[in-house]
C-alpha cells in the first residue's frame, strides 16, 4: 500500500484552482488542519464567503486531484472569513461591518424590500453574519416581511440592540412608531434617522449589512452614501419598459456618487402556473437582460413570480425560510450566493470597483 503523505497531499492540491479567484488552494492559504489516518484525508477549505456558490465544483476538483494518490475517503469541511470590499478606517461609522450591500430601485412597486428581505435571509442560511437596515423611512416594511413586532431595547453603552429574526439582525422606524400611523418627514429627518440607524445601533460584527433603500433617488441614497462606504449596489427592476426607465435613473445616481454597480435582479420574470407548468410573462420577456446589456451590468438573475413569495411576506416568513421552498427561494438562494462571490472578487481586487459605468 502506497503511503499518503503530507507533502504529497499539498502538491495534489496545489494543482485545484479556486475557480472564482484564481490560484491554488494551498498558495492561497484556503486548506487548513490538515489529517492523514492511512488511505482517509481530512482537512477544512477556507473560503471568502460561507454564500459560496461553487462549493460542488470545488469539491469535484479535490477529488480529482487525490483520488490518483489512492486516497480512499476525504473528510471536508468548510470554513469562511469573510474580507471587506471597501476598505474603512477604524474611526468611520460600522467598523465591525466587512461589507455594506444597497438594494435599490427606481420605482416602487417591483419588490425590491422581498429582494432585500430574502438576500439578507439567504446569506444567514449560508452562515453569514446579517444585518437588514431598513431605510425606507416612510414606507417600512421590513418588519412584516421578517415577522417582528416589539420595540427594540439599549445596551449598557446606550445603543439600540436590533431585532432578530431568521438569523438576521434588523432595524426599523417601524419599531418606534404605533402601528398604522404615517411618517410625514422632510428629506433631512428621513436623513437624520438614517445616520442614526447607522451610528446608535449596536449591529456588531457583520459580514454583510443589507440596506433596504426607498425607490426613487432621494435624500436616503445620499445620506447612505455619504455615511458610510457602500461595497456595492444591487438594482432591482422588473421587465416592463417602465421599471427599466426609472431604474436607468437610479444607476445613474449611483454612477454620479462612485458607488460600484454589483449588478441587477429582475423579478416577476413569469408567472409558472403549478398546474400545468405554463409560464406566463405578465410583465414583458427580457428586460432585465437587455439592460444589463446596454449598460455593461451583470444580470445576477431572475425571480419568478410564486404565490408562496406573497404568502410568506405576509405572515414573516421570506421565501427562502419556509420550509419547501419553491422555485422563488431557490433563485433568490442563487442570487444571493452569486453576490456573494461578487463582493469577494472586490475585496480580493483590493476594492476596485465592480465596473465602469459608461
């Protein structure tokens, strides 16, 4: 029997290509306790991203690589250290928070906070450290979406502890306003919540930090902006010519504010009947492409529309926390885990940006 060594299970390994940012997976550092037991080898990869969406591929290629060696059964693991995209002084607001991801839109009405609410969600399946800040001063619904009531409590430091829900720690004006009652503010109140949100909750240490922003291309885009590095902006539009007009505006905003683009998410791409397998593009074919097209962006994906996306936003639980999921939740998953792996390109870019808008 052929003895396995230590040196030569490296050098198999050297030869497996991180697929997503080159290099191999010992020069990169990623193979960690690493245990021989005669034919059995057992040792953790440490990833980027715990949202990793290449895990199978890069399984597939270890195996590949020792199987030669005669090695009999391999024992992974996965491990994860998130790295920041945007670099941030210690003295700048949210230093425990690696990365801070904005979900936008031009318009109201294409669901951008379900595409907020079931990013931040996914990632935390994932194993991500989450938080969703819900900048929609006059239009909050995080809370309903995530199922949260109550009115958060302050630390020993005075800080507002956040709420929690499906992993994901959350913040909201709707925790401190009675139910059913309208926040008639001007731009700089909505401005002056929105830093307070950023500076007076105790968010911890977060990989990501979802911001739910309001559509259009306001005072809460641009006081985000000004607070705190953004690592990156996901738009969110639906096929229709008029979603795509509004949100051509908001890339736009972003463009003028140096924000980097991650991409674009078309949701309500069809309607797939669950009868006959039908689907049905109520709102047009296409468009989210298109766009991407024109403007040099990544389509990160598209949402289909499903009934259990309403159902659960209505009594608190995303989409991809119920306990089927369907068709919805598993491109939200994608979606999310393809974010991911876009915000660790950045961070191992040294933070240049994802594209130039032109």
């Amino acid at each position: 029997m052929t003895t396995i060594t230590e040196s030569a299970v490296l050098d198999a390994l050297r030869t497996v290509q991180e697929p997503e940012l080159g290099g191999d997976l010992v020069t990169r550092n990623m193979v960690r306790d690493l245990r021989i037991d005669g034919s059995k080898v057992a040792f953790q990869i440490e990833l980027t991203t715990p949202a990793c969406p290449l895990k199978d591929e890069i399984e597939a290629r270890v195996h590949g690589a020792l199987d030669p060696l005669g090695v009999e059964a391999i024992e992974l693991t996965w491990g994860a250290s998130v790295r920041r995209a945007t670099p941030r002084a210690p003295e700048q607001l949210l230093p425990g928070v690696k990365n801070i991801i904005a979900v936008a839109s031009g318009k109201g009405g294409v669901g951008k906070s379900t595409v907020a609410v079931n990013l931040a969600v996914a990632l935390a399946n994932d194993g991500a450290a989450v938080g969703l800040l819900d900048a929609d001063i006059t239009g909050p619904n995080v809370p309903l979406m995530l199922g949260l009531e109550g009115q958060p409590t302050k630390t020993e430091q005075n800080k507002i502890n956040p709420l929690s829900r499906h992993g994901v720690k959350a913040i909201s004006i709707q925790f401190f306003v009675p139910a059913g009652q309208p926040i008639i503010w001007r731009g700089p109140l909505v401005g002056g919540a929105i830093t307070q949100f950023l500076s007076d909750v105790d968010w911890g240490e977060l990989d990501y930090l979802v911001v739910d922003l309001p559509p259009g291309t306001s005072d809460a885009q641009l006081t985000l902006a000004q607070a705190v590095p953004i690592s990156g902006a996901v738009l969110v539009t639906t096929p229709q010519e008029v979603s795509l007009l509004d949100v051509e505006k908001a890339l736009a905003m972003f463009k003028r504010m140096s924000v980097p683009v991650i991409g674009i998410v078309e949701n309500m791409t069809a309607f797939v009947c669950p009868h006959c397998g039908e689907a049905v593009e109520i709102f047009g074919r296409g468009g989210g492409q298109r766009f991407a097209e024109k403007f040099g962006l990544e389509l990160l994906g598209g949402i289909p529309l499903d009934v259990t996306v309403r159902q659960g936003g209505d009594v608190g639980v995303p989409a991809v926390a119920q306990r089927e999921p369907g068709p919805a939740a598993r491109a939200f998953a994608e979606v999310a885990r393809t974010i991911a792996a876009r915000m660790s390109v950045r961070a191992e870019a040294s933070a240049q940006p994802v594209l130039t808008v032109s």
